[in-house]
C-alpha cells in the first residue's frame, strides 16, 4: 500500500514523497474502522490514514505527487 500526505495532492504542491506502507492492525476510532499503518522498513512510524491519501496501485500515488490525483 502507498500514502501520500493529502496536502500535496488536494493543495497541488511540490516535494510530496510516497511511502510504502503496510496494515498491522485495524482500530476503532469513534466508530470509524481504520487500518493502523506503519512505514515499511521503520515499523515505528505510524501512517495517520485521516491525513494520508492511500494507494494500493504505484502508478496512482505517483499521479498524485504529481498533482493530477488526490
């Protein structure tokens, strides 16, 4: 899976990176069921999925650094 942080594509700004990023879990947040992601290769940062646009196809998360996706 890949993330974008939303503000480069919604805003269409420059310097947006993509993060490989895998599911370990899921939680219940006020009753909202959301994946708790973590950076591939740095199990301790933790991917905020209400601040990250998620991809599961490359091509579309570079659309979105690009400013063409969101």
């Amino acid at each position: 899976m890949y993330a974008v942080h939303k503000k480069y594509p919604d805003e269409k700004m420059n310097g947006g990176k993509i993060i490989v990023c895998r599911v370990k879990s899921f939680e219940n947040r006020a009753g909202e069921i959301l994946p708790i992601l973590t950076e591939k290769g740095n199990a301790k940062r933790v991917i905020d999925p209400k601040a990250h646009h998620l991809y599961f196809e490359l091509p579309k998360a570079i659309d979105a650094i690009r400013g063409n996706a969101g």
